[in-house]
C-alpha cells in the first residue's frame, strides 16, 4: 500500500481532478485497487485473496436473501464520490436501491444505506481508520466491518458533528458466529473464513 500525497484537504478542485483522473487511467493498467481519501491516493497493490473474495460473496447473498427485492448487495464498479470533499472510495460491498444504480458515473455516497467492506490482510488501517473517517463524511449512515484475521468485526451507525467532523457515534462489536444487524436487516455471520498464513490479502 502506498499513499500520494495530495492537497485536496486544502478544498482545491483541481488537485482532486488531477488525482482522479490518475486513477482512471490506471485501475485498467496497474495491479490492486487505488481510493482517494483527504490525505492522498491509498493503492492497495493486493489483489484480494480468496478468502477475502469469499467472505463478501456469503454476505451478499445472505443480505440479499433478507432484503426486499428492489435493495440490493452491490459488489464492484463504480465507485463512491463526493468531489467537493475530495473523497473517492470503492466499497467491499454496498447496499442500495437499484434505483439508486441508474446513473451516469460515481454513485452519490449518500444513495448508499450501508457499506460493507472486508479487512485487507495487507492494509487493515484503510478499513479501521480512514474508512471509518471518510465514510461518515461521505454520509453513509450505516459502516460495517469484518475482520477476517481476527474472526470479529464493527457494525456503526449514527453520524453526528465532531470538533474532526462527521463521526459514528454507536458502534456495536460482534464476533464471528453471531448474528449482525446491518441497517434493517439481521444476517448470520457463520462460517464466515479467516485468512490463513499463506493470504496475501
């Protein structure tokens, strides 16, 4: 993982463009999956490992069993925006009305009703840290974290203002084996897989 600096926290546009366009260029070209948060671009240069890959199949179809058919568990392209913020992330997994998916472009972060991601084994401060930063501020309101290094995650809710900006004020741990509440809708985490030594990611 390596991070570009970049002076979008300054509120310039165009440095965000720049940065942006950089990444569109290169996520056809250039191995792992590359976000734009305050501090600069985050390249995950990991491809995700089958567990990883696993991990956001069952919770998707285990979301998807329980919600209504119009709410979807949306996994890959586009991504997330809000270019005044100068924040562009691309989450695991992202629950939204299909509705919501008929656009031209980013998604507004704000259509989303949660996000989902699974810890990278190689970069677990993207999903601990600058995610649970940059999502609230995105205004997605419901952030849910697995963990599969450790077999425990994060479900947090209820962004309010902070001296450091929007903020998750409720986060509800949980185990592996318990069942997990995402927005509306209750899931099991069973036989949910844990990375293994030989995971790169």
């Amino acid at each position: 993982m390596t991070i570009a600096p970049g002076n979008a926290q300054q509120g310039a546009s165009h440095p965000y463009r720049a940065m942006r366009d950089f990444v569109q260029s290169s996520d056809d070209t250039l191995p792992g999956k590359f976000e734009i948060t305050k501090e600069g671009i985050v390249h995950d240069m990991m491809s995700p490992s089958g567990r990883h890959e696993l991990t956001t199949l069952r919770l998707r179809k285990r979301l998807e069993k329980v919600m209504p058919e119009e709410i979807v568990a949306h996994t890959g392209e586009p991504d997330v925006e809000d270019e005044p913020e100068g924040v562009m992330r691309r989450p695991d997994l992202m629950v939204i009305a299909e509705e919501d998916m008929d656009i031209e472009g980013s998604f507004d972060p704000r259509s989303l009703i949660a996000a989902v991601e699974v810890v990278s084994r190689s970069n677990p401060g993207n999903d601990w840290v600058g995610k649970v930063r940059d999502y609230p501020l995105l205004g997605i309101p419901v952030y849910a974290v697995f963990d599969p290094r450790t077999g425990t995650g994060a479900v947090l809710t209820d962004i309010h203002t902070t001296p450091d900006g929007p903020r998750y004020a409720t986060r509800k741990d949980f185990v592996y084996g318990e069942d997990v509440t995402i927005a509306d809708w209750t899931i099991s985490t069973q036989n949910l897989p844990l990375y293994q030594s030989e995971d790169q990611v």
